[in-house]
C-alpha cells in the first residue's frame, strides 16, 4: 500500500522512503461523514513543507527534514473546528516501512487499514484532540504522477476511495464515511517548483474525480482530470471549463471546474496563502461536493506570512 508502485529501491518505499534535505513527504487523507455533518484532514508531514522553522532553517545550508515533521489533524462540524499541528524534531521521530511516530501520535498500516492514533494538543486555542480514525480502501491505486520536468514532485492518490472510522475520546466524536488518502513526495522546497495550485476530489455515484491543476515556476502548468472506479482503475476525461469562485476572507483567488455552476459552500480553512472549502460543481453529469484547496506559494515566501505561521504551527524540541 505504500510503497510507490512499480519501485524497487527500499530507500523509496512506505514511511521510510528516502526524504533528502530540503526535501518532503506527506500523507493526506481527508473525509466526510455519511450524513454531511463532520469532516476531517490530517497529514502526516516529514520536512513540513509550510513550516517556518524548515524555511528558515533552510536559509543558511541545507537542512534535514526529519527535525521537521508535523502531525496536523482539522476536524469540521457545522458550527466549530478544531485545529493542531506542532512540529517535532527527529528524536521525537522514529519510522519504518509500515509506520511512522511523530511525537506523542502515530500512523501504522496493517495491510488491508490505515490506523492514525492521534494524541495531540490544539492551537492557537488549548485543547486536546485525541483518539483513532481508521482508514480502509477498496484499492490502492497503480498510478503515480511526476509533475515537473525534473521530477522534484510527485503525487500518488493511494486510495482515492476508502471509508472512515472516526473514534475520539477528545472531542466526543464518532462517526463513519468516505475518504480519500495519497501522498506527495519531493526532492526540493515545494515553493521553488510552483507558484499557485487547485487540488480537488469529490465523490461521484460510483467513482472518485480529481482535478489538479498548477502553475509552474517556468509557467508550464500541471493539469489533471481523472477518475478511479472501486477497483482502482484511473480513466482521464475532459474537463468542464474553469469557474471562478468568490475568493476567501484573505483574498486567495480560487476557481473550480463544473459543467454548470459552481459555489462555495462552505470555507474550512482561510489563511494568508491557503483556503480549504467544500465547492459544489457539477462532473460527468453529476452534482458533487469538492473538498478544494486553494494555494498561493508567492504569498507563502513573503516575509509577514512567515512571520504568522508559529501562532498555528508551534514546535517542540
């Protein structure tokens, strides 16, 4: 399940995949609950890719990503959200093939799931999110994606169709539903291969769509349209044509693919160089809800935006 398909070499397999310094890996998942009223996203960050401490760090020589790894878990109910993400050195690390420990948290694949048990605290508002989600896919995919030209980034949609078992002591909270889990993984700063990207998927009748569009530093673009079945099976197809949609309370600029109209129904997360939101759109003759990210990497590099960042990323030696 995570080893990047068709790869040989151990060094690039699972959670103990090769990250060189400046480099980065993440695994994402993010969920719905059966009847709309909870979401989640947690990733799993080793060399942080939106960390003040890495970027900095990085100034000076070339710096290691294993004194740079989150665990950042969002939860979403219709009138709250709870946030944490504290960044570890590498003696709070320890990784192998199938697992990977960040701190007081951990995530461990068994061959057919995905445990996370969480054990965090929030910020900037204290309070504590623990207990375990559970991730299991129908398939895992064969399909990976470079997407420059010299192979810096790399995108696998692991399991683009799962389900979800969320079990928390804190909050309260249990609940089922779809999910969605893959993996970036590259060689440099992700802010020196892009300017600004828009990643979605939603969940159709009987597949999974992604749209991943993005605007390279050379001003070539990245721009996918596909779908994966329960099988895993990938097809590619056209798509609709770009919408813009209001842009969020800090002003990112952000647009969706639908064959109809396409509104924001919901911002999850808002901040000065990224927005989360749930879009409505229409795909391959079917109504949808995108989980949306908006991401200006200029803004991110800007010196006042790096200075914001520890209020909601603090880290602990």
């Amino acid at each position: 399940m995570i080893a990047w398909p068709n790869e040989t070499d151990e060094r690039r397999a699972g959670f103990n995949l090769e990250v060189p310094n400046n480099g980065y890996a993440w695994w994402y998942v993010d969920a719905i609950s059966d009847d709309g009223s909870e979401g989640l996203t947690i990733i799993a960050f080793i060399g942080s890719v939106f960390s003040p401490y890495y970027a900095f760090a990085r100034r000076g020589a070339p710096a290691d990503p294993l004194n740079h790894c989150a665990l950042n878990v969002a939860l979403y109910h219709s009138d709250s959200k709870r946030w944490t993400m504290t960044e570890r050195s590498r003696g709070r690390v320890a990784r192998n093939l199938r697992s990977l420990l960040i701190g007081p948290s951990d995530l461990a694949w068994d061959g057919r799931a995905l445990t996370i048990n969480i054990n965090e605290v929030r910020a900037p508002i204290p309070g504590r999110i623990k207990g375990r989600v559970r991730v299991i896919p129908t398939a895992v995919t064969k399909d990976f994606f470079v997407l420059n030209e010299d192979g810096n980034h790399r995108w696998w949609p692991i399991a683009p169709r799962s389900r979800i078992e969320v079990t928390l002591e804190q909050p309260k909270l249990s609940w089922q539903g779809e999910a969605y889990l893959d993996c970036n993984a590259g060689d440099a700063p992700i802010e020196t291969g892009f300017r600004h990207w828009e990643w979605a998927r939603g969940a159709l009748r009987d597949k999974t769509a992604i749209l991943y569009e993005a605007e390279r530093r050379d001003g070539s673009r990245v721009d996918l349209a596909i779908t994966f079945d329960a099988q895993g099976n990938m097809e590619r197809f056209t798509p609709p044509p770009l919408l813009p949609l209001a842009r969020s309370g800090w002003q990112v600029s952000r647009s969706a693919r639908s064959e109809t109209d396409a509104r924001v129904l919901r911002t999850l997360e808002d901040s000065p160089f990224y927005a989360r939101s749930m879009v409505a759109t229409t795909l391959l003759g079917e109504k949808v809800t995108l989980m949306h990210e908006s991401l200006s990497l200029d803004r991110f590099k800007m010196p006042v935006v790096q200075a914001m960042l520890p209020f909601r990323m603090p880290r602990r030696k």
